[in-house]
C-alpha cells in the first residue's frame, strides 16, 4: 500500500510542478476571460463595426452576423461600450448545400451545408490590417417527416453559424493581442 501512496504522491508532484511551470513562461488561457480577451483586446473588439453581410437576408447570413454581434459585444468587464468604432469588419458569407448521401432511386438522405465567411478587418483610413476565410459544415439526414427534416437543415445552418462566429471572434482576439491598435 506505500507504494502505491507514494506513486500517486509522486504522480501530483509532478502534475503540480508542470502546471505551475506553464505561468512562468507566460503562458494564460485563450479563455480565461470571455472569449480569451485581454482588457485592451475587448475594448477593441467593442469598437469593431460589423458592416451588414453582403447576404443578411437570409437566414444563414443574419444568424452568422447576430452571433457574431453577441460574442463581440460580450467580452470584457469596465470596457466603455459608448465609444464609437475604431474598425470596421467586412464579411461575405457564401452557403451551398450539397447531397452526400444517395439511394438507389437517386434522391439524397444526406446533405451538407457549407458556409464559406471570407473577412476583413478595417481600420478608419481603410487599411486592411487583417483578413483571411472560416468555414463550417453542418449535416442534417432528410427523413420521411417532412417537419423533421426541416428541424434538422435549420439546426445544421445554425450549428455551422455558431461555429463560423465563434471562429472569426477567435481569429479577431489573436489579431488583438498579438497587435494591439
């Protein structure tokens, strides 16, 4: 039984030690405040100003541009939310759905919906500091429900939509804490 005591005394030693190593090299967690902002990162990602997606009317574009809002507007504590933009964020956000999935009678029971977000960050001169692309997938089954199936193309868009938003806001706070402005 010792031995046992003391492998396990051991094993947390060295879990402790390791742990402990990660914030002498300055490592902090990309999430450690709302989506990993530093203050100086949220109060710019406060100034960012979301132009309308070049296709918010439909459905997929205007989910893709609220939840981005949300997560923009949501991080950081004591940041001045009057100020006014500093940035201005251009998207373009492109959806094919494709069939992946065939019977025998040629019909799909399988799609895919691709979202496609090309963006860029702007300053007030207009200079392109950052840009680059995100994308998601999203899959849903068609069934003999018809009502069913609609649920699961509508939960397929929003899912790859919540992963489009989450991403940009990831690439948006490296860019920030990386380059300040």
């Amino acid at each position: 039984m010792p031995r046992q005591r003391l492998i396990r005394l051991a094993a947390l030693s060295l879990i402790f030690l390791g742990l402990s190593g990660l914030s002498a090299c300055g490592f902090r967690p990309l999430y450690g405040t709302p989506e990993g902002a530093s203050q100086s990162t949220a109060a710019a990602l406060h100034q960012i100003y979301v132009a309308q997606i070049n296709n918010a009317t439909s459905r997929v574009g205007h989910l893709v541009y609220q939840k981005l809002e949300r997560r923009l507007r949501q991080s950081g504590t004591g940041v001045d939310r009057s100020a006014p933009p500093r940035y201005r964020l251009n998207l373009h956000v492109k959806e094919r759905e494709e069939g992946v999935a065939i019977e025998q009678d040629d019909t799909f029971t399988r799609f895919n919906i691709r979202l496609i977000a090309t963006y860029e960050l702007l300053d007030l001169d207009g200079n392109v500091l950052t840009k680059g692309t995100s994308q998601a997938v999203g899959t849903y089954n068609v069934v003999g429900n018809q009502y069913a199936s609609h649920i699961g193309k509508k939960d397929a868009a929003d899912r790859a939509a919540t992963f489009v938003a989450t991403d940009l806001t990831a690439r948006l706070v490296s860019y920030f804490d990386a380059y300040g402005h």
